[in-house]
C-alpha cells in the first residue's frame, strides 16, 4: 500500500451513512489520462521513487543477489536513477558512498528545496560503533558530493549491541523537518533509551537528545514515530501488563503517546483509554489544531477480526481526550464478498449473539482533510506458512501472501464516523507481495485505488465471490470511490496484457497530482503516468 499523505482540499463535502454500491464500469475511463512510457532494461531492481522536479523524477534502486520473501540476503548496492518527463531513463548510477575509506551503507533519499540529499550508514566492528551521514547529490551527474557530514554516532559494548542499533530518518508533513532516529544499548532489565536528531528544512540541526522512555523494553512496542512542524517529536506504542498482572478476558495493553517538546527536554505521556474494547491496530496523526488525532479498528474480547472503527482526539496541551467516537461494522458489511461457507459460518455466530468481525485487518493510514476530516484505510492481509515433504523425508517451507480487500472508514468534520466502504479484491502471491496490494491517489474529491487484479472482475457489482488475482492476464483496476462512498470499478486502460506488470508497492502519486507506475517483468521495466482529470 503507497498513499499519497498530503491534506486533501474539497474532499468528501457530502456524505451518506452505509453508501457502499459496487458499480462495474465498461465505458472507457473519463477519470485519467493514461501515458505509456517507453521500455527500458536494467538488472536492478527499484525500491522506491524517491524525489521529482519540475523536468525529472528519481528512483533508488538495488542490485540483489538473492530474494527471499522479499528480503534482502546481505548489504545490496545502492543505484539512483534520473527519468525525464517522457519516462525515458536518462542516467543510471551506483551510488558510491565512503567516509575516510570507509565504504558506507544506503539508509535513505530525498528530496528538499530542490536539493537531493543522501543518508548513509557505516558500522565499526573493529571500535563497536555505528555512524550516520548525510551529503548532497550532484543532480546532473548524480555522484555524492564532498560535503559528507558525520550527524549521530551510537556504540554498543559486544557485537551483538552494535547489530541491535540502527537508524532510521522520518519527515514532517510538510517536510520542514527531519528526524535521524536511532537505538541506543540498553540491559535486559532497563528501560529503552534512543536517540534523537532534529533538523530544519536546510538541514541544520535544531535539537538533539537522547531519551529513556518510561518503560521496561519487554512491555513496550513503538508501533509509529512522527515529527510535528514545530520540531516536536512524538512516539507511538503498545504498553502491555507486566506478564504476572495479566489475566485472560482482560485488556493487558494500551496505547500510549510520548511526546517530546521544548527542545526534547519535556517528556509528556498520554494514554488513549478506550474502555473496555480491544484495539487491534490504531495510527497516530498530528492536525494544525494543536491536536493528536488517533483512528483505526477495535475488537471485542470473544470476536475474531474487527468489529468496527474508532476515532479519537487529544489536546496536545492539556493531555485530556476531547472527542471519541466509535462505530461497529453492520452485520451485512461483515460478512459482505464471503464465500458461501465462511458467510453460513459467520451466520450462525450471529444467530447465537456471538461476536463477529473482519479477519486479518490491517491499518494503513489515515488521510486528512482541510475540512477536519479523513478516511482510515486498512487491507485484509496476512501471511500463510505451509511446508511439505517429500518421498525422501527432505521438507521445503514456503510462505504465501495473502492481500484482499480494501477497507475504508470515512471521518466527517465533526470528527464522527460516518460511512464504511469495501473494495473487494483477492492477491495471492508466493514467497512475496510484489506485485500485490494497491496504490491509493487523489482526485477532486474521489478517491482512486490501483492494483493489479482479474479482468473477469471488470463486471463485479458486488455480489458472490471476487477472482483472484491473474497476472498472466495482466490486468489492472481503476478503482473510483466517490464522496458518497460509492465504488466504480473499472479498467485503467482500454486494452490489457503488456509485457511488462505493475508493482503498487513502489509506486507514487507526485505533489503535481500526476501518478507514476512502476512496471517491470524479469530484465523489462517501464513507467506509466496517470494524470487524474479532475
């Protein structure tokens, strides 16, 4: 799943509770304009687009040597590439990254007043210490310049320390500030402690810090990490129970908010208490009302899968929940796009006021809009693990995936739920989700959904069972979803089965509104674009 994160202006102005019509659509799309760029070839492969201009957009990519669910087996090398509006590949080339004969590992690119800047990474076994980098990247030729900068250093007393330590770098939403963020060591039986950098949109550093959170390692998870544009930075996490206090049929965790203000000196902790319902996955946003905004689905303690959405608000400044609004999945939207055995099954729950909910439903996002509002959107996702054996005894495990429907959850401005909307949808891909899930992208005031699908599915109106997912067809879904919640399905072009199939996962919706698709088979790679009419 790629989402494009800006605020959304004019954005679902009218709204209808429940609205969830399914509408196949054959005409030929008057939504886009669809651009086919040429081929090109190239051994690597791309991870991410990572920064575009007002002639250009540039890709990081990696040259592997062996993919094993999608995971990289040792260090790759790093390449940037530089495209042209015509998505012609106009320069590619390893990024060579050293420090006083160092060689240094990719951490991260971007883009910031028409700057590309580099983030790289060097581990000293040999001193037990991990160093972070940042230079600037000649655009024409795109080889480092000299302007290297040595920004956090972390050490560890064993190995095993060191590998524990890693950083990470993360943006505010108007990319006026960035974070490099990093582990720092700590005992089994201390509390964790890390370290933060805090920079201005010229990269100078504003503050740095490093923190002990309030709790033990062993009970805390940081599910998310954020950077407010004032420079504050705030830490997101699953707070469970110490194991002897927990007890069965009761909630052993909660969520909690760190906060960091004034410079990283002022530590403030908030709790988002939802009563007695089970969060099963839960997102943390800032607003520019001074608020932290947390959405996403809850459960109950004798349910499997979600039964319904939430939606809080607290007051950054006094720490107190403002606003908390829950709605449960209606029965019928529950069981909707279930086979004919799973929805008798589900039926028969029901009839025995037994709990029901949306298996294997995971949180994406949660979009914003001017108006107050936004939509929270998860994906039925999960990993399957099978193994066999043969005549001779030997055993191969292989893993599958497993991406399904999208979910949508529509907030109105007073921060109430107001509508629920699926997208149905079936990928199965072994060993990997490479070709699976779906890139989200804005239109006026629809939503569009892209992904890689069945064309018997073209004619779907929401009734009976969806395909699966057939990329020998290669086939991809244009997905409308109007401010009413409705869903248009339609395909994104008129003709299908291309050499080359579209990768969602690593693909972009850029800040002119123009979306680029990455498309690629065996050495084959090409882009699309995709100009949005509204």
């Amino acid at each position: 799943m790629k989402f494009d994160l800006r605020v959304l202006t004019a954005f679902f102005l009218c709204l209808n509770m429940g609205v969830n019509a399914q509408v196949a659509d054959l005409s030929p799309s008057n939504l886009v304009d669809v651009e086919v760029g040429p081929e090109y070839k190239s051994k690597n492969a791309l991870i991410d687009i990572v920064a575009h201009d007002e002639d250009h957009f540039y890709t990081i990519l990696e040259k592997r040597s062996i993919v094993n669910m999608g995971v990289l087996a040792g260090q790759p090398k790093a390449f940037l590439a530089r495209f042209n509006n015509a998505m012609e590949l106009e320069q590619e080339t390893e990024l060579e990254m050293e420090f006083e004969g160092n060689e240094l590992d990719y951490e991260r690119l971007f883009m910031q007043n028409g700057n590309l800047y580099l983030f790289s990474s060097f581990m000293n076994k040999k001193q037990k210490v991990r160093y972070a980098f940042y230079q600037t990247i000649d655009k024409e030729t795109l080889v480092p310049n000299k302007d290297i900068k040595k920004i956090a250093e972390v050490g560890g007393d064993s190995k095993k320390e060191l590998k524990s330590t890693g950083f990470s770098v993360f943006r505010s939403k108007d990319n006026g500030k960035t974070v490099v963020y990093y582990d720092l060591p700590f005992a089994e039986d201390e509390n964790e402690r890390y370290g933060v950098h805090v920079f201005d949109d010229q990269m100078n550093m504003l503050w740095t810090k490093e923190i002990e959170l309030p709790f033990a390692d062993e009970n805390f998870y940081i599910t998310s990490r954020k950077v407010a544009e004032n420079g504050d930075v705030y830490i997101m996490g699953r707070l469970w129970k110490d194991k002897k206090e927990r007890e069965k049929k009761e909630v052993n965790y909660k969520y909690v908010v760190i906060e960091l203000t004034e410079e990283g000196t002022k530590l403030n902790q908030y709790e988002v208490d939802l009563d007695e319902k089970y969060v099963s996955s839960m997102i943390l946003r800032l607003n520019d009302q001074n608020e932290l905004l947390c959405g996403g689905f809850y459960a109950l303690f004798d349910s499997y899968g979600a039964m319904g959405s939430f939606f809080v608000k607290i007051n950054r400044e006094t720490g107190k929940i403002t606003h908390k609004s829950f709605e449960p999945f209606d029965e019928s939207f529950i069981v909707e796009d279930l086979d004919k055995k799973a929805k008798k099954k589900a039926n028969r729950r029901m009839d025995k006021d037994k709990n029901v909910g949306i298996s294997r439903l995971e949180l994406d996002d949660i979009v914003l809009r001017e108006d107050g509002g936004g939509i929270i959107v998860g994906e039925r996702r999960w990993i399957e693990t099978r193994t066999t054996t043969d005549s001779r005894g030997n055993t191969r495990t292989y893993y599958i995936y497993h991406n399904n429907d999208i979910i949508l959850v529509n907030i109105d401005p007073n921060s109430n739920i107001e509508w629920n909307a699926r997208i149905p949808k079936e990928q199965t891909m072994n060993n990997s989700d490479y070709f699976s899930s779906y890139l989200i992208a804005i239109s006026g005031s629809d939503m569009l959904f892209i992904f890689n699908d069945n064309p018997k599915n073209l004619m779907y109106n929401g009734d009976g069972k969806i395909e699966r997912m057939n990329l020998k067809k290669n086939y991809v879904a244009l997905v409308r979803v109007d401010s009413d919640g409705r869903v248009f399905r339609k395909a994104l072009m008129k003709e299908y089965g291309g050499k080359t199939i579209v990768r969602p996962l690593v693909s972009e919706q850029l800040l002119n509104d123009d979306i680029i698709l990455y498309s690629e088979r065996g050495k084959r790679k090409q882009f699309i674009r995709v100009k949005p009419k509204n």
